[in-house]
C-alpha cells in the first residue's frame, strides 16, 4: 500500500507539471522515490511553497478580480478566455464546456483540487524530516492543513456545494470511493471550519521576514472570520428561492433554507479572535510615514492634513507588507496585469522631463477604467452617499465648473487634490479622500516615480486616447490609480514595485465586526466603534455625526445609523467604498446578501472619451456592452467534462 502511495502521489505531481507548467516544480529530476522530497528541510521547502503556489491571487487574469460593475474594459464584446476573465463572468459567456475561472478542473486557471489532494498525501510524510524539529513539523502540517480549508473554502464560494474527500483516494479505489457526489453548503462549512481549528493552534503565531506570505495564526484567525461571516450570510443561510429546488440525491436543498441568526454571533465570535490576534501582533490601520513625493512639496506645506490622509489611503494597498496587512499573496507573478491595463502613460512634454521613457507602451495598454456606477458610490466630504447629502446638488452634478485659481484662497484645501483654474465636472469637488486618492480623474493628479501628471482624460490630453499609446485608453474617462504602486508608473518594466495583494487587511476585519454586530444585535456604540475606526483614517466624520447633522444629511436619511436596515446599508455601502477596485470584494458583498442580480444588469456608464473638450466629454454615455447576469451567474458551472467522469455530481441551477 505504501508503494501505491508513492507511485500515486508521483502521477498526480507529473500529470500537474506537464498541465500547469507555470507552477513551481517540486519533485526533483530523477527521483527515486517520493521519500527524496522529504530528506532534508531545503529540499522539502520546495513541498511546503508548492501548497501556496495555487493561490488565484498569484494571476489576476484566473481570478474573480474583475467581477462585479467597478471595472469597464476597453475589447468591447471580447469573448477571448484568457485575459482578466472576472469581466467575462459579468457578460453571461459561462458555460458547461466552457466556465469562466475553472477551478474544479482547471483549463488554464490553478485546478484547486490537486492542492487539496495533494494536502493529505503529502502530511504523513512532514514527520520524515531529519533537520526539522518537532515544532517546526507541526508548524509546517498546520500550514498544509489550513491551506487544503483554504483552497475548498474559495471553491465552495465559487461553486456552492463541492466534493470533500476525507481521506485519500487511491488508484485502487471502489468507485463510490473515487467518485464522490457533492455534499451539501452547510456540510462543507462544517469541515472547513473544523480543519482550519485543527490548524490554528499549531501555527506560528506571526511569520518573520524570510517567510511572509505564509500563513500563521493571526491569518488564519482572520480567515476563519471571514468563512464565518460568508456562512452567516443571507445567501450561504435561508438562501434565496432560487435554490430551492436545487436538491441533493435525498430530495434535500443543497443550500440550508432556514436562516438561523446565531450565526452572526459564531461569526462576531471569530471576528473578535481574530481582532485581539491583530491588536497582540501590533496590526494597525494603515498610516504613511515615509517622505512624501518632492513636488507634493507646496501642497503638504499648504494642506497638510488632507494630504496626510491623501497617502495614507493611496498607499495602504501598495506598500508592501504594510502594518494593515494580515496576510497577502507574496508569489504574485501576473497581477501586475490589472496594473499595466490600468495605467496610464508619462506624458512626452518638457514639464514632465526626468528620468524613465516617455510615451512607452511598456507598462500601459490603458484597457481598464473605472465605471461611472462605482465612483457614484463614493461619499461627499461630510461622509453621506450624495443621495443623502443636502449640500449636493445632484441635479447640478454634471455642470461643468473651473477650479479656483491658484492664488484664490478657496484653492488652498484643493492644494494636491485637484489642479488650479481647469475645467472639469462639479460631481467631483467636494468628495471624500478616497475618491481623490483612488480615482484618476479630469482635473485631478496621477502620481508616478518622478512626476506628478495633470490628468485631463480627454482625447489627446494628459490620461486620455492617444494614438502614439496604440489606440488604448480608458473607455470610461475614469481611471483606477490604487491597484499600481506609483512607482510602476515610469515607463519601465524593471521600475515594477511588486507588492503582496492584500488577501485580507485590518480594516476588513473591523467592517466585518460592525456587520456581524449590527446583525445579531442591531445598532450600538460600539458598531459605531468599529465603523468609525475606517470612517476617521479616511477624513470623514463619525456615523453619528454624519446622519445626525441637520447641516448635511436630508431629513429622510436622518437618524439613518440608528435602525438595524438603515446601519446595514450604511457598512455596506462604507465597505463598497474602503475596498474599491479590489480583490472583487464589492460583487462578493452584493452576491452574499442576494443583490447580485438587482446590482450587475445594469447598465455601465462612462464619459465620453474621444472627445477632446469638456463639453463633450462630460456627456454620458452608456457603454455597449452586453451586461447579463442572472441568478443561475451567483454560481460557476462544473465543467461538462467532470459531469461525464464522475455521474454523482449534479450541476448547479441553470447550466
């Protein structure tokens, strides 16, 4: 039996290096036997890095990034399978034969399943490792344990049920052993969170600098939050009607249809683990303390705390390995992609003279902008959607107005936020930081290694269409400056700053807390708490302040914060806001509270781009391009070919 062990375990790694030849190849040229992987700590390193070489977030182009109505890509109708597939998943193209992000069986993207498989056949050897000591092998099996709950939790969010082996299947299996129906969401909740458990307590308690990326327990007590949070949530408990008749072989609903509120309390349980895991491990929100770009150096003198806050929120995605961050993908190869189809190029003019190329396509294809629908859903400067924001004049929202001049004291807090004397839209003034500090906008800056770009966005300005960039630019007039570390932005592709994508940052943990909070017990202070923690490092008053000011907010809005509805839909409308642009976490919040379908069929909305003047620009458009996503789009298809290898496995509603 150990000899099929050994045999099964080399045809699982042979059959993945001649599939996936872009992940790490672990077993060595002309091994003898799977043992030789195990002699030494070095040599079994390469074992343990195999387990994270499977992460989504280590390819932008195979991952749900893209999902959701922020991001509008430039190949209108593009039907391609390969590139920044999550805007496929908006346009309808999943099916059978061909789903979007495989991961059940792969075609293309990381198959989720050999990780998992992988898990327990590579766990009774840890023990093997002469040079390992007994911590350090409990240490390295936890890691592998909690990876395998990891790895099934993204699948179980993908796909809904799934199939979980408990123990390892061998060639010589029965077929009933082999061939495993998919078992119910409530079922593969349960073991998931149980193995992650198993893991916790045997990790470190935080890796040091030679082995960032790895998970410890201050990251797994995060992640375990969050799993929770996911299956206290609406659509993982008493789901929609959708589901239920999407039934198992016992005439069973997959998805549990009762929703049982003590949920939300397991959820703030772990929440609350995980947040005193944070505070002991001296995880704080995000604060820029470095030096400040040399020509911010007027504005920082002028506007000081603005533009404090300014970089806190521009760099809190980007700095690597940052004090915000909890854990983040450090073998990040590709999501450069989503950077380099956001960027925008240097300009080729004598004020923006240094050093770097100007004009390179290099680093640019301009493909990726930002939809009107998302930067609606940034607040006003008091801290209020601008549908509940008196001061805002939405039917005045797309005047076109000047900046005041540069000696006009009405400039002085617009100093680094917005250009002097330029014309641009009046929907932009008066907004919160993050708007500022996110957005590439007309009359706004884009900020590089070595200058400061005066974005216009129009056709043949600064950020706009131009046909030296080969046509490229953003179809919206509306360009996404967090996902790109501004010192990428030189022209040169050896300037990258690589940064570990953030998979779960502090402020996350806190906005989930107010969630689970104000769900199990409705609103209080110290929801309130937790909430203004995010609200203040972003420039913006308390929620109290915000929703009780007679000042700002409209009467109908008023109090809003004080009601358990009205307070969800302010977290999550902060959340919508906080994590922007990333990771997809607004289509995931959407989905998990079953407003996916009433959010995603909308409509995209833009500028009008290949026009060269604000007049014309300022007019919107609607972008055509085919947004269909219906209910039976919450979930991905099991691939056609699963179906036919393994008949137990019933596909989802609507394939």
């Amino acid at each position: 039996m150990k000899n099929m062990i050994k045999k099964y375990i080399l045809l699982v790694l042979a059959g993945l290096m001649f599939s996936c030849s872009d992940y790490l190849d672990i077993v060595p040229d002309n091994a003898p036997d799977f043992s030789s992987l195990f002699t030494s700590k070095a040599v079994a390193y390469n074992v343990l890095a195999k387990m994270y070489a499977y992460m989504p977030t280590d390819n932008r182009d195979l991952d749900p990034v893209l999902a959701g109505d922020e991001w509008v890509h430039i190949v209108i109708n593009d039907t391609h399978n390969v590139w920044l597939q999550g805007i496929r998943l908006m346009r309808g193209l999943q099916t059978p034969s061909a789903p979007v992000v495989d991961w059940w069986s792969g075609n293309g993207a990381p198959r989720l399943y050999i990780p998992i498989r992988e898990a327990d056949l590579i766990l009774p050897y840890i023990d093997q490792i002469p040079d390992l000591d007994a911590k350090g092998k409990a240490d390295w099996k936890a890691q592998i344990k909690f990876m395998k709950a990891y790895y099934l939790f993204l699948l179980l969010n993908h796909y809904g049920p799934i199939v979980i082996y408990e123990s390892t299947v061998l060639p010589d299996a029965k077929p009933e052993e082999m061939f495993q129906p998919r078992r119910k969401v409530e079922y593969c909740f349960d073991y998931i969170i149980r193995l992650m458990n198993e893991a916790i307590p045997n990790l470190e308690l935080r890796r040091g600098a030679n082995d960032l990326g790895q998970i410890d327990q201050v990251g797994a007590k995060s992640i375990k939050a969050k799993v929770m949070l996911y299956r206290a949530s609406p659509f993982f408990n008493g789901s929609s009607d959708y589901y239920k008749n999407f039934v198992d072989y016992d005439g069973q609903p997959f998805f549990p249809m009762e929703r049982k509120p003590e949920k939300w309390k397991d959820a703030l349980d772990a929440i609350n683990v995980a947040l005193e895991a944070c505070r002991e491990a001296n995880i704080e929100l995000y604060r820029f303390e470095g030096a400040k770009y040399g020509y911010d150096s007027t504005a920082v003198r002028l506007n000081p705390d603005k533009m404090q806050t300014l970089y806190n929120l521009r760099m809190v995605l980007v700095d690597p390995w940052n004090r915000e961050l909890i854990w983040g993908a450090s073998n990040v190869k590709n999501q450069a992609r989503v950077f380099v189809a956001a960027n925008i190029m240097k300009p080729d003019k004598d004020e923006y003279a240094g050093p770097g190329p100007a004009m390179n396509t290099d680093m640019c294809h301009q493909a990726l902008g930002a939809s009107l629908n998302s930067i609606e859903r940034f607040y006003t400067s008091h801290g209020l959607p601008v549908e509940e924001d008196k001061t805002y004049n939405t039917a005045a929202q797309y005047d076109i107005i000047t900046t005041p001049a540069q000696n006009d004291p009405a400039y002085i807090p617009l100093h680094g936020i917005l250009q002097p004397g330029v014309q641009t839209v009046r929907m932009y003034l008066d907004r919160e930081m993050r708007f500022y500090a996110n957005l590439g906008i007309t009359g706004g800056y884009w900020r590089t290694q070595f200058v400061r770009i005066k974005t216009m966005m129009m056709n043949g300005t600064d950020g706009g269409r131009h046909i030296s960039y080969n046509g490229n630019y953003l179809i919206t007039g509306i360009g996404v400056k967090k996902v790109g570390h501004p010192e990428s932005f030189s022209g040169q592709l050896t300037a990258q700053v690589i940064f570990p994508y953030p998979i779960i940052r502090l402020a996350d943990l806190l906005l989930m807390k107010a969630e689970a909070l104000n769900e199990y017990a409705g609103p209080s202070q110290e929801v309130y708490d937790a909430l203004n923690q995010v609200r203040s490092r972003a420039g913006i008053p308390d929620v109290e302040e915000s929703y009780t000011s007679s000042d700002w907010v409209k009467p109908e809005a008023q109090n809003k914060h004080t009601t358990k509805d009205g307070l969800r839909e302010i977290i999550l409308r902060e959340r919508a806001i906080e994590f922007a642009y990333e990771n997809a976490t607004y289509f995931g919040d959407m989905r998990r509270h079953n407003r996916a379908t009433a959010s995603f069929n909308k409509k995209m909305r833009g500028w009008s781009p290949l026009s060269s003047n604000a007049a014309n620009f300022f007019k919107v458009q609607e972008i055509n391009e085919d947004r269909v996503f219906t209910e039976r789009d919450q979930l991905a298809p099991i691939h056609a070919k699963e179906m036919e290898i393994n008949t137990n496995l019933i596909q989802n509603p609507g394939y």
